[in-house]
C-alpha cells in the first residue's frame, strides 16, 4: 500500500486525477470503476477540468460503478446514477451506454447482480477503481461481515451507515434500506485501487483499515492484500496513522524513476 497524504482534498484530487489522465492517456479505452459520496466529488471535478481545458477525453472509456440503492429510479435525485450524471457523466464525453450503474428498480436483482459481474468481465476487467470508505469500513456497501470473496449482490445497510446517508435525504425513514453492490472480491479484481478519504471524521477508520489487522469487521482492511492500491488521504484524515511521519518521508523522498 502506498501511503499518500496531502494537506487538502483538493490536493488529493489533483493526483488521483494525474493517475487517472495517465492511464486513459495510455490506454483510452480503460475501464474504470467509480464511487459515490461525498468523497469522489472533488476528482471528479478535477476530471471534468482536464476534459475541459487540457482535452482530457473519455470518449473509449468504460465505467461500473460500485452500487446503487434498491428502489431508486435513475431520476431520483439521491440516486447514484443521479449523483453520476450530475458529477460526472453529464459533464464529459463518456457514452452514455458505457457507463455502467447496477440497476437498482432491476425486477430480478439476482440475475442484474450476475449481469452486472458479467459485464465487468466481458469489458477485460476494471483497470482502476476509486474507492470511498464508510466509516463503519464499508467499501462500496460491502458492510462489516461482509464475504472477503464476495461479487455484485444484494446486501442490507447498517444503521450507521443510513445515519451516515441520511444527509442526503429529507429525512432517515427515506434512506434505502437495501443496495446492490460490487463485492469485496470484485473490487479486489481490480487492477489499482485508489482509496480516497477525508476529514477527521474518517481518521479513525482509515488507521484501522490501513495498519489495523485484515478483518471482514473492517472490509476496506482486505485491500492491504491488494498489490497495487493508493490510499491517499488529507491531514485531518490521516492523523490516526501510526506511521505518518514515514508515509509522508516515503512520499517526499521518491527516487526520479519512482515519481
Ligand atoms: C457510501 C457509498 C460508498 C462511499 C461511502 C462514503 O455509502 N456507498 O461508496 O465510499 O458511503 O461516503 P462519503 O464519501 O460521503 O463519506
């Protein structure tokens, strides 16, 4: 795991959307695979700005999203594929029919999760996925207990993390109950993670996830079994880590080929 932490989110965005214009640059029909939350919003407003004024283009490139709430249409504006639209999609030149956002109004939910899994693979893999993490270490809405091997499925949302969510509805009693979602081990498919956190609110967990023991309490702590993730962090979001000082010397003392 590399260890990256920068004073503000802004700043984290600016990388996150270094690595991302690299590998379309590189490969411009990457597949990518993209979070919701309150977390992605300034990469993707980093995305949208070297789409706009450095030519960026996702005109090749595929997106699967993480998951979506059960219940939801598509135009309820707390919906992820809302969310995306508005963020993102709306604002680049991705197609539309290659955005991919697990059908939460899908009438046989099984066959849309294993759909959704099949898509992933016909599209040869997600190259890179963005990940948020949940204070209770749900990424995606893989919840604790969640299967380390689990795919796309149904899963139930903990009262902590409708408590979480509920700031984005009128009130809790709206908030989904139910989701699909990638699965752990879907997620681990991927070729990099870049895990993306913020805020002292978030400090805790990401120490947990990131030195803590691997535990399916803490999902997002299956990533330190991944050989290719970034987590990359504000101060405030940092200030749990154990081992921050080595962090930020690792990160300011790259050697060129590294950088
Ligand atoms: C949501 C999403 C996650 C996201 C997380 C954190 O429930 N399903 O993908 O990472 O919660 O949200 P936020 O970034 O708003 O803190």
């Amino acid at each position: 795991m590399e260890i990256i932490i920068r004073p503000t989110p802004e700043e984290c965005a600016s990388i996150g959307g270094r690595i991302i214009a690299n590998l379309i640059n590189g490969k411009p029909n990457a597949v990518l695979g993209l979070a919701t939350g309150s977390t992605p919003i300034p990469l993707y407003s980093e995305l949208v700005r070297m789409h706009k004024e450095e030519g960026l283009s996702f005109s090749e490139v595929t997106s699967f999203n993480l998951d979506e709430y059960i219940g939801l249409s598509g135009e309820h504006p707390c919906s992820y594929q809302f969310f995306m639209n508005e963020e993102l999609f709306g604002k680049i030149d991705i197609k539309s029919n290659s955005a991919h956002i697990p059908n939460g109004e899908a009438q046989d939910i099984q066959s849309e999760c294993l759909q959704y899994e099949q898509a992933i693979r016909s599209s040869g893999g997600i190259d890179l996925q963005v990940l948020g993490i949940g204070s209770d270490g749900h990424i995606g809405f893989n919840e604790p207990g969640s299967s380390l091997g689990s795919r796309t499925r149904i899963k139930t949302l903990t009262g902590e993390t409708i408590e979480d969510n509920a700031r984005f509805f009128d009130n809790p009693d709206q908030v989904p109950r139910h989701c699909i979602t990638m699965g752990v081990g879907t997620i681990m498919d991927s070729e990099t993670v870049l895990l993306f956190a913020f805020g002292e609110g978030k400090a805790d967990i990401i120490s947990k996830a990131v030195e803590g023991p691997v535990s399916a309490m803490v999902p997002a702590s299956i990533l330190q079994l991944h050989p290719n993730v970034k987590v990359i962090v504000d101060e405030a979001a940092g200030s749990n880590l154990a081992n921050i000082s080595y962090y930020k010397e690792v990160y300011e003392n790259k050697p060129d080929w590294q950088a």
